[in-house]
C-alpha cells in the first residue's frame, strides 16, 4: 500500500518536498500545484506522470489523492490545510503549522475530528545528527538536563513581512520540544524575548528565553545581521555535556564526557558544597547521512498508513507556536515573561 | 621620575602585577604585602630588594611608598582603597572595584577629593586584541555601532562567594563601556538579567541584556557549565562587522566587510524599505603581542605622574559595578528591566 | 552564434557539464551518448530536445554537432578524441587527457592540423578560488614563489585500475602549471615519487617532489587512506605567502602578510646574512561564488567560437600528463629523478 | 634517595631543565653553569642554594654532583658529555646528541663502558599527547601502522649554522623512533631527503621519505618558511587512524574509527580484491596535563637511581641522528635513497 501525495507550492521547498515524494518507498507524487505557469511547466518536464493544477484548492479536490503537502506561504497554511481536511486528506504543512495558537488550535482540534493525519515539516528534526543528539539524550547519555543554549545567525534573508523569531526560531524551538518536552517531560511554563529592529520595522535581532519547571532554562539567539553563520545547540547535563554545530563540515555533534560533580560535606556539623569538575574523552559519533526531507516524508507516510507516531505532529506543531507567539507577546510588552 | 610602588596580595594576580611593576619603565616595586608567610618568603626570593610586610595597612603607612597595587579579595577593595587614599597613595585595584555602586561611588569622590588616581585593573582593556578592536571602532571602521553580543563561557572554578556574574560578567561589561560608551557616547539605560543556580545558591548561568538609546543592544552569556571554553565578543555595525575570539590560537580579531544596505525606494506613491547584504574581504589584523598587564602598569604610572587619561579610571570602574549591581536586581526581580 | 555540444558519457561528471552545456549562454545541448540505456532514459526525460546516441562515435557522425564533451573512461579518450577532430569537431575532454604522453602528443599534434579546438577539462582552474589564488599570483601579491606544497588526501575510492597519483595529481599538477609555467615561467625540470601500496597493486599513497630552475620546488602528498579529507595548497612567496584551503566551508583563501627579509650586510668585510621575519594582517579575499564548471563551458566555447585562450588547453593537458607520466617511472625506478 | 644534578647552559632550555630538577621529587638542584654573568646572576637570585660555575668543565669536576644536563650549543654536546661520563656522571644532553653518527657511537660506548647513563632530552616524547598517542599504539589501538606523515612547519628562527632538518626534524624522528621501531620492531632501511636554501646556504626546507621493511613508509616535512604554524603526525593502521595535532588548543589527539577493509573475492575463479571504508566515531581522548619536561627528569632520574628504561636512552638517541645523518647525505647527493 502506497500513499498517494499532491504537492502544493513548487518554490523553494516544495520542490526538495516533491522529489522526496517521488522516491519514497511507500509515497506516489500524482499532482503538483502552482499559480506560477514558468513553476508548473518546469516540473512537469521532471514529473511528466504527474497531473498539473494552478490552485491548490483544486489539488485538493482531486479525488485520487490520499494526501498533501503544503509548501506555500505561511498566511495560506491554515486556510489551505482546513480545506484539505475537509476534504479528507492527510496533511504534511511547512513551519510553522499557521501563524497563531488560536488557528493551530482549530486545525489540530479539526485533525482529530476527522481523523486525518495533520504534521508540520521541522525538517531538522529528521536531520541524521538532530536525531543523533536525540537518541542520546534519550538514551540518558546527558543525565538530566541542565540548559539548552541555541546560537541561529548568519547574514541573512531578512523576510519582508515577519521578523526574524518567525523566521528563524521555529528551528530551535522544534528541538527544544522534542528533546525536553516530548522526551524528559519538561514543560515551558514562561517566555521572554527581546529584540531589536535595525532596519525597517520587524526585528532582525532577538533573545528567546523559555523557563521550564525547576532550574531548566533554555536560551535562543536569532539573528540576520552577524558577519558568522552559525548554527549551533549546546545542551548541558548532569552527566555529559553536548554539542552540535550544524555548520561544521565534519563532527558536527560532539559528546564531552564533562561535568560538575557536587557533593554535601558536613563541615564541622554545617553543610558545605563540595564542587568538582570532571572531563574526559571528547567522543564525535558517526552520522548515518541519510537526507533529513526522507525521513519527513517516510515518517508522514508511516503516520498517514498506520498510525505511527512523528516528532513534529500537530500536537508539537502547536507547541512551537505557542512559544513563538508567546515570544512575540513578550516583545511587545518589554521583555515581561509571559505564561504559557 | 618613577613611581614607587607596594603591591599587596600575591595570590593569582599580585605576583603579575608584581612583575610588571618591577620591569616597567616608570615604576619601581619597593615593597610587597602578604598575609600568608611562604608567599611572602617566595616572593622575597624573587624581588630581595622590596620590603616586605604581612599586612596591607602597613604597607600602605610606608611613607617612601607613592602608589599600592590592590590584589586581595573582593570583599576588602573598599577598606584597603579608602586607606591607601587617605595616606596620599594613588590606586591600582583589582576588578571589580568594589562589590557596590554605593562603595564606589565613595571611593571615586574620596579620590577625588585628595587628588589622587584610583584605577581599576580591567586587564583585558589593555589586551593587544582589545586595543586593535576599540582603534579600529574608534577610528570608525564599523561605522555606528548596531548591537555587541558577548560570549564567556567554560567549565570553570565556581566562586564560593559570589555568582557567574560578578565573577566573568567585568570583563565584558568593562569593553562595552569602553567601545560604546568611553569611544561612541552610548548611554546604558537599563540591565535586565536571567540566571539558574544548578549547583547550590549562586547563578552559574547568566544571561544580561543591556539597553542603550537609539536601537543599540547588548548582550552577554556568562556560564561556569560549559564544556568548550569561549571568550568571543561580535559587533555589527552600519559598516563593517566584527569578531573577536580570546581563545583562537590565531587571528583573534577579524574584520568582516559585511553589513546591510538599506534603501527607501519609492514605489508607486508608497515608500518601500529595499534591504540588501554586502559581504567583502575579512581581514585579521596583526597584532603588536604587548602583554596587557605591562599597560595596564604603565598606563597607572603614566596617569599618576602626568595625570594622562586611561580607560579604566575611577568612573569606568563606576559604571561597571552600577550595571553588575542592576544585573544582580534584576536577577532577584524575575528579570525585570532595571534602570540605570 | 552558439555552439551545438554533444555530451557523451552521463556517469559522473557528465550529467553536470550537460547541465552546464544547457544553461550556458553561447553553447546550445543538442545530443547525448551513453551505452547505459537507463542512463539515456533519465537525460531523455530531462533534455527532451537533445538527440540520443547509444554510442559515442555514432554521436561524432553528427553533422549538427560543433563540439563533443568526452565523459568517458580514460581508457577511451583518446579513441574518442581522434573520432571528434577527425570529424572536425572542437573537443572537451575530461581531466587527465590520455593515459600516455604519445598519445597526447599525437591528439594535439593532430588538434592543430584539424585547426579544431583540444581542451581539457581540469575543472578546479576554473573554480572561483583559484582564479582568485592565480589572480593574486599574476599580479604579483606574493612576489617570485619560493615553493608550493600540495596536500590532497581522503579516505578515498580506491580505482580499480589505477593508483592515487593519476586519480588525484592531475588536480594539484594542473594547478602547478597555471601558477609557476602559465603565470611564471617556470618549467619543470624532474619529478621524483615514492607511494606505497597497502592493498592490492597500486599505490594508494604517493609524495610528488617537482624541480624547477632555480630553487623553486613543489610537492604533491596524494593518498587515498587518510583520516581528515584535505586538500590544501601553500604558496610562499618573497612577498607574502598564501593558503587555498578547499575544504573550509569559509575563507578558503587567506593571503599572509609574511615573509623573510634577507640582506646581505658588510660586517668587518666579511658578508653576512641577516633574515628577519615579517608578519602582518591576513587577509580572506571574498569570492564570487561562480560555478566552476559553468566556466568551463564558456572558456571551452569562447576558444571555439572566437579562438580565446583557455588555462587548460591541448598543450597545458599535455604537460600535465608529461609530469604523472614522469612520475609514474620514477615510482617504477625507486624513486630517482625523472628529467622532463 | 636522590639524585644531585648540575645543569649546565642556562639559555633557552637549561632554565626550564633547571626548574623541573629543582621541584623534581628525586631530584635536587646543586649546581647551574653559564659563561655568560648576567644570566649567572639571575639563576643565582632564583636558586640561591645552587654552586655557580662560569664554565662546564669545572661544575663537571665537582665530586658533590651525581649527575649533569647538558644544554648549551650542538657543537659542544659530544666534549661536555664524554668529560662527564669520564667524570662518573649520568648525563642528560639537549636533542640532537651528537652532530654525528661517529661521535654518537663514541658516546654511547663510553657511558656503557663506565656504566652511567646518557639519556637524551627528546622532550616531545613526555609530552602528555604523545604518550596518549604511544599508549594507544602499543595497545593495539590502530593495528598494524601503514604509513606516519609529519608535518612541522612554521615562519621560524632560522638557525644560522644548520638546516631546518637538524633543527626541528629530531622531534619527529624521535617520535617515529618510539612509535614504530622501538614499540613495533619496525627497522629503518633507507632514507631520502630533498631541500632547498632559499636564503643562504642552509636548506629551509626539506621533506624526508623514511624507508621501513614491508610496506611502512614515514614523510616529514620541516620548513622554515611556512604562513600557518604546523605540528602534526597522522598515522594509519589498520584498525584505526589517529591525528595528533600539536597546535590545536584542544583535543589534540583525535582517534578515528575509520579503515580499510580489504578482502580477495573468487570472482569467477579469478580473484579480485574488494576494498571497503569503515568510518565510525571520533574520539579526542583526555590527557593528563602533565608538563613534559617534568617526565624528562623524573625519567632520568629513574634510569639513573635504579636503572629504568627511557624512550630516549643512549641508543635511541643513536639511531635518530642515524637517520638526520643520513638524510643530510642524501640532500647532498640528489635526494638518493641512502641505506642505514
């Protein structure tokens, strides 16, 4: 059994998207969609089997399809995601899942209600070393977690109708949820952003910082104006600590056999904190290499076919937008932390 | 004419202190203080020449004495400062000046009033790397100043008895107030703060954000939990763009030709902001490999003699402590922004 | 006026000049060739308007062809090449020429009888860093070049039927004759080699030693059993001195404000030298980025459409095998000096 | 029990050899000596309990020492170490022993002779690194060694009267001394060298190619006029690689899980050989941070109180001239495979 796969929006990823689609095991590309005739006519030189629509409703209402991927705008998402589960289709929707909580909740909730498969494309979740980092973690390798501090920067394509939260963080954030929340159970209780707008009126510059329960804190620099591209998480346990540097040509993650070893001395019958620093081998795992855009694919069609389950399923697409639009709040209110 | 100098504390920085006076153009070491017998007695070994005391209020009575070089902890800045201005001594103390704005404040008008200099050893100002960044500031290679974001980060020596910031946060917060404030006039308006304790009460962890008028930004991440040490500070500006990297083995400082053209383009009656990237050449100028503590002793003796002008005098030193001291309140305010 | 190119052979490198045969702005792609059916089938799909040949020799035969690209085997090449100019067609043929120096002796003798354009396809001269390493060289930046050492290493593909220095010395020999004979002047005098092999027949590790008149050298370290993929080449110069680092994802170039400074100074009337060293600023030219096979093709057609000259013509393809070929008998000879 | 020594030559080494044998725990500073006053008044201010000789002959006469290091110019190492030998004492003589075989040999049997020990100072053989890197070697960690490639260049003080091979090759030859023919039996055969002067008389640059028996080959290449700082050995096995990276700030040894697997295949009753990569985790083991001059001495002084072996012993030192020896006959005789 094999899903049956439109492709909405032939831009930049929708593209990446379709030929995912067409080389999967158990995905069929059998429509594309895309109000650009020069779009249309240069993949259907590369799919010539696959059948042609120049509006994504239209895609939609093909009967044959089984499922969509959306790689439009974001200020289509929610409306073009409504349709297709209306129209009975599995979703697979580009970051981030709509450009509010309260539209996420509405198409989450509509997901449910018709049974349909409804999962948000944070691609680098899927990336070999994103799931490397993952298994470790969950694995115990860091112990508990102490914090996560994300580094997202570069030069870069300053959006013109977003900023660069928007734009950049739902990367960082998609990581944050799968390793803290979905995997040690830790929920974000408050967000607090500050940024900067140096040019026009959205913000090029900005600090996230997401407090969880306990002493877990989580710290998230994006940035279009910094002379260095980088890309980098460092996750910092009570066992090991991690680093992954996803502009590093080799090593990418790099496990530090480092940590503080604290002890209770009772020092003539008061209590005193004992602090050691241990470090050891520096271990970089070997990767797998596979292409993060596969195991999107192959995970949205082992979800649509037989129910397994995904990292970036609707419910944790609407996780990243709530800290998204809870940083955006704060922004707005001088960096006040805002509840989630 | 040379000055005489006492240094007092040969525990970590004394003795470097130590060395630089006796070896400097202008200054002469006559004499040394230590409570502990085997430092003073290795110290005698090294500079038999130089009286010896065991105590810093002694030292500090000598009368053939002109100016005390103060390396003891924290906690005992203000006593032996305000004693050494009061005997007619000029001042070179370890940072930070003293653990508050309101002892600061009375040390800076103290000197002042009897005439004397009080310094502040921010030894990183006179760093080869620091130096060459703040000329090439100063000379306005990166045109006007758009954010600085700090990184000072490692496994390191938790303090017994104080937290992260007090502890790394000086060095940065003494190079904001020379290139932002000393070179361009940039006014700190207000600190806001972030920080966990992982490991008993103090913060090993902090984030501090400083905001200036205008939309100048500055941020720094301060960690003692780290496992790959950093020391690097990034500054954007309208022109060219920045970094500085303390722990690179080589070219510590680069000069990017990077930065973000902005044009208001006229389009069709409504003005549209076009937003372009320019990127260069990186230059990594030479350096001139001085030792920092060797200016930072002949800058003292150079303002104590001829009352020349140095980057961290008495005020400089001030306007540290007073964003530490709101660091530390907005900490204990749920980060709230504190004004300065 | 555009030139009409038939490809033949869509293994590796083919698919990629075909493209670059497709967008480039004076070559039209008008046939491919390729004995692999499925191969055929998938550039059919891609270039609907391109003729198809199962055979290359057969694709020569067409009248509609100006120039042929031989992506073939290198055992083919010359048989390939011979049909192209025999059928007065302009030839690109992949890197390295022939696998003898009579054959390609004979190919270009038999080039300029036809009066048809020979070139060979050594693609890295045309990448964008080293035009600008050659530029900086051409224009003098560096000075007269003392020597040049060359390191390209990997954990590599063994070839079956070859060993690591015509696999990989073509790349840094090609180099070689642009910079020091092309730019300078400088003729190679003798080559020397040594290399193991640690599997099987062939070498999979060799060192090139290459003299020139003078005291102007160059060596070539190849080797298919490296940990660190490298491929980086130094060029000291009287000057300045420079680094082409190919695997740096930024920066590949860096030019180094260094060199020695000799003088010959009368000390008692006996000569004697006097070397200092100089350091300054290095510099990391920017790039533009430009595809380098791209320049390939339009270097390819500007020499036959308008008889422009290419870095990498009949003659600049033949001293390069002249040199693996020198080589190859001093491995044979324990490594003596092969004159050239 | 300890060892009385006198270091004799307090320039460049001899000040940091004086240090480790004044703290060492079996050793005890007794007597320094310097032609020079000025460096014989600062020693005595630092080691005021030490015997001053302005000459090396007369600190060799005294009948309180047990025991000399010897670090003053080459050319005196062979007079200075057979008086102290003569004398009855242990000698511990700055690398290269000797600057030649002939006098090597003498020495090595004068000290076997009288029965003390000559120890030569390969100090690069303490080095936490290293031995990290021999550990992992004897154990088995790589397999058997295919090939060593050495790299020490830099921008250096070129010595005025010799060449870069006697100047900075004896590190790595001493090394490959330790790692493959002391801990593998493996036996030089035939060394050849090729250099050039481009300054003077004396080569600044040079590659060695040293022959083993089987299939084992070692590179070196020394250079004075080099725009990067260089030190570092790869090394192949068979089981593993490892990278040894002297100048990198952290992690300088990495292990690579990364071979070759080769097996013969019975492809139709012919074999073929089929070569396979393995490539797996990078390991940077941890070190012990221990000062490699401080295992200099305490080595020494184990070999002379209780006769236990060094990596640097009489012999060793012996066979590394053997071959820089050698590799100057080869330099002279047009880089000719010169036998050992």
């Amino acid at each position: 059994m094999s899903l049956s796969v439109g492709v909405i929006g032939l831009g930049y990823f929708g593209p990446h998207l379709a030929r995912n689609v067409a080389s999967g095991r158990e995905t069929k590309l059998v429509a594309i969609a895309d109000r650009d005739p020069a779009r249309r006519a240069l993949f259907t030189a590369q799919y010539p089997w696959a059948k042609v629509y120049d509006d994504g409703l239209a895609l939609i209402a093909d009967p044959s399809i089984d499922a969509v991927v959306i790689a439009t705008p974001l200020f289509t998402h929610a409306e073009l995601t409504r349709a297709a589960l209306a129209a009975g289709k599995h979703v697979l929707v580009e970051k981030p899942m709509a450009p509010s909580v309260a539209e996420c909740e509405e198409l989450v909730a509509h997901a449910e209600r018709v049974g349909r498969v409804l999962m948000v494309d944070h691609t680098l979740l899927y990336k070999d070393s994103v799931r490397k980092m993952h298994e470790l973690i969950a694995g115990g390798a860091l112990g508990r977690v102490l914090y996560v501090d994300a580094v997202r920067i570069n030069l870069g394509l300053f959006q013109p109708d977003t900023n660069v939260i928007w734009d950049l963080a739902p990367h960082d954030v998609s990581i944050l949820d799968l390793i803290l929340t979905q995997t040690a159970g830790a929920t974000p209780r408050w967000v607090s952003a500050v940024g900067v707008s140096h040019y026009g009126t959205h913000e090029n510059l900005a600090y996230l910082t997401i407090g969880y329960d306990g002493s877990l804190l989580a710290h998230v620099h994006v940035n279009w104006v910094a002379p260095v591209k980088t890309r980098r998480i460092t996750i910092a346990g009570t066992r090991r600590m991690l680093v992954w540097d996803d502009t590093a040509p080799v090593e990418p993650v790099k496990l530090y056999e480092s940590s503080v070893d604290v002890a209770r001395i009772d020092k003539q019958h008061a209590y005193e904190l004992n602090i050691q620093y241990r470090t050891g081998d520096i271990v970089a795992p070997k990767l797998d290499g596979r292409e993060a855009l596969a195991g999107v694919i192959s995970t949205f069609a082992a979800a649509a076919l037989r129910g397994e389950p995904s990292p970036s399923d609707a419910q944790a697409g609407l996780r990243v937008v709530r800290i998204l639009e809870a940083a955006q709040r704060s922004l707005a209110d001088g960096s006040a932390r805002v509840s989630l």
